[in-house]
C-alpha cells in the first residue's frame, strides 16, 4: 500500500506536522550513529530492547531493509520559547510519540509488511522488561532511527524533507517502509 497521497492524507490526520516519501535505497546504517547511543551520551543505553545493546545488529536491519521498496518520512515540528525549553521539548516529543503509534495502528489496518523506525527510546510500556524478561511487544516496539544507524538530518535532505527550521524550533522525524 503505497500510495503517498493516501498516506499524506493519514499523517495530516494523525498530527504530523511535515512528510515526504521516502527512497529507502538512501538509508545508511552507519555503526557512527550506532556508536553515539552509549553511556556517555544517552541515558537510555542498555536500558530497553530498543535500544543498544539489545536492539538488532546494524547487519541485520541492512537485510531487513532489503525487503522493503518504498517509504514514508514523518515529522512533528514545534515551537520554543528559547532552546531551553525542555517543556516545549518534551511536549513536542509527546505529541510525536502519540502521532507515530496512531498512524502505525491505521497502517496496520491497512497493509501488511510495514516497518516502522521511531525517533528516541520504545515507550510502549510504562517499564521496559529489559534485561529480565523477553520485550512484552516485540511485534510493536518502536527502534528508533539513531539506534538503527541512521544519521537522520542524512536521511532527511537525501529525501527533500528539511530537518532544520530554524531557532526556537524542533524536529522529531520516524519512518515507515513498505513491503
């Protein structure tokens, strides 16, 4: 199910500020990008299965990748008092967060063979089970697009989406690709 003026239509209706298709030959996973979620840098590292260590090897989603022909960028774009305002960052996220699983359950709906790339850490539990038990939702959890490798700004000016909207601005940026 790939068509973008329906798909459009979908994240307009989910809350997505911004899209734009998606040439899944641009996706580079870079172990550069992997490399930046570590303990140093990210509070979320060996934390959660999505996140590194536990979340799949970039090898792997290379061949994942593979299967998939076409694909979809979403953004959440918000407003800032100053580039301090961690509130208006939080909320910006949120709502990103919120937009991203609507539109993965309408998706899911629809087609068959989606593979949906998030922007931070899987919050689909109030408490991850990592490293006690198995993921409670495997089928569901949100890898975000950093912790796959992907250098996102990348990603986006390869496929003519902006990244950057200036000050007191911010971005969250996910992905679907299609079977």
């Amino acid at each position: 199910m790939y068509n973008f003026k329906k798909l459009t239509e979908i994240a307009k209706r989910c809350g997505f500020t911004n899209f734009a298709p998606l040439n899944v030959a641009t996706l580079e996973f870079m172990q550069d990008v992997r490399d930046m979620c570590n303990p140093g840098q990210c509070r979320n590292y060996n934390t959660s299965w999505s996140c590194p260590p536990a979340c799949p090897p970039l090898e792997e989603m290379r061949e994942t990748v593979k299967k998939y022909s076409s694909g979809l960028l979403v953004q959440t774009v918000g407003e800032l008092e100053d580039s301090y305002d961690w509130e208006g960052i939080t909320e910006t996220g949120e709502r990103h967060k919120a937009s991203f699983a609507k539109m993965r359950g309408e998706l899911e709906k629809e087609c068959s063979g989606i593979l949906a790339m998030g922007a931070g850490t899987c919050k689909i539990c109030e408490e991850c089970s990592y490293p006690d038990a198995p993921c409670r939702f495997p089928d569901k959890m949100e890898v975000s697009m950093e912790a796959n490798g992907l250098f996102v700004s990348k990603v986006c000016t390869d496929n003519s989406l902006a990244y950057n909207y200036g000050p007191d601005r911010i971005a969250f940026t996910s992905c679907y690709l299609f079977e």
